[in-house]
C-alpha cells in the first residue's frame, strides 16, 4: 500500500488521478448532487490562496465549526494547504467553549458554516480578541463590528482564485515540504471533566 507524506498531498494525488469522479455529496433542490475531486482540489487551493491572503501561515491555528457537510473537508484541506493546523470545534460548544478552546489554541481564524453556529462562535471570537477573521458559509446577517473580520466563503473562494491568476502558486510547494511528523488537527476533548485539553495529531496518524 502506497504511503504519502501528508494527508494534503495524498488528496492532491488521489484529485489528479480520480478527477471528475464524485469525491462530495450533497442535497441540494431536494436531489443529491456530487462535487468532483478535480472540482474539489480546485476550491481547496483557491481557499488556501485566500487563507493565506488573510495572513495564516505555517503553523497557525484556524478554528473550523461546522455540521457534516462539503465545506467541512474543503476547508480542512484548505486549512493544511495553506501551511495552517485544524481545530476542529463541536457544534454544540456554547460561547465559553468557543473563547477557550480560540484562547487556548492561539487561533488566528475561523471558519463557520451557519448563522446559529456563528451566534456563539463570534461572541468568543470578539472576546478573545486575538482572532482576525471569520469566514461564513452562510450569510450570518452581521454587520461588520469591532472584533474579527468577517468574510463569505465565496468571497475568500474567489480573492485566491484571483491571486491564483496573478502570482505563481505556492500551494503546490508548500504541501510538498509537509512531513508525515507535522501537526494537521488539534482535537478538543473534554474528558471527565475541567476545560477541553487538546490533543495534537499529525499527518501519519
């Protein structure tokens, strides 16, 4: 059995190789509609490319919240494609939860999918004070306030679309120098009780 390096360069591979076979599913207009892998690698660089256009770097924590859903994966490829560590967050957490597990994880960023979700993420966000942005899947129906930015995920989608066009693609090469060693997801638990302690996996795990 072939072994990768990372879980982002195995996706990459298995994109080109697969291309418009179905990689995602979802219901949409009361019919399930698939997203090819090629499809799908394509809106993962271009997020990357937008993430790192709002200035995650390697080794910086995005917070991700979300129900099962396609943006789920792609933003947790994109994520590790932009040099950054998933957190991935409960959709039951409350503001609390949120403000510690961004505090103690030194998220930069958030990703979140739905309004109700945001509801409790941004209170979090905004009272931590060090997150800088928050992209939203759906429309949150906020306007903008003094804490984190916010951005649609079609907006960041296509600003790294555009950087695509303009600037040579460090993607590719980034995800080339990903070792098998290298933290991709912190998970969050609470265990039997106290604050949720978080648990640093890497690529080979």
């Amino acid at each position: 059995m072939k072994s990768w390096p990372s879980l982002i360069a195995m996706f990459f591979e298995q994109a080109e190789t697969l291309g418009e076979k179905p990689f995602l599913w979802a219901k949409k207009d009361g019919a399930y509609q698939s997203t090819g892998w090629r499809e799908s690698a394509e809106i993962v660089s271009a997020l990357a490319r937008g993430l790192k256009a709002l200035g995650i770097n390697e080794g910086d924590r995005v917070l991700l919240c979300s129900e099962n859903r396609p943006e789920w994966p792609l933003a947790h490829l994109a994520i590790m494609a932009a040099g950054g560590i998933t957190v991935p967050a409960y959709t039951t957490n409350t503001v609390n939860d949120h403000s510690h597990i961004l505090s103690n994880s030194g998220a930069k960023g958030a990703i979140v999918s739905t309004k109700s979700l945001g509801e409790r993420l941004v209170p979090a966000a905004t009272q931590t004070g060090a997150v800088n942005f928050i992209i939203s899947v759906e429309d949150l129906g906020l306007s903008q306030s003094p804490g984190p930015d916010i951005h649609s995920w079609s907006s960041v989608v296509e600003k790294g679309r555009e950087i695509g066009v303009v600037e040579p693609d460090t993607i590719a090469d980034y995800v080339a120098s990903v070792s098998r060693e290298d933290t991709a997801v912190i998970i969050y638990t609470s265990g039997t009780g106290g604050a949720p302690k978080g648990v640093m996996l890497p690529h080979r795990a």
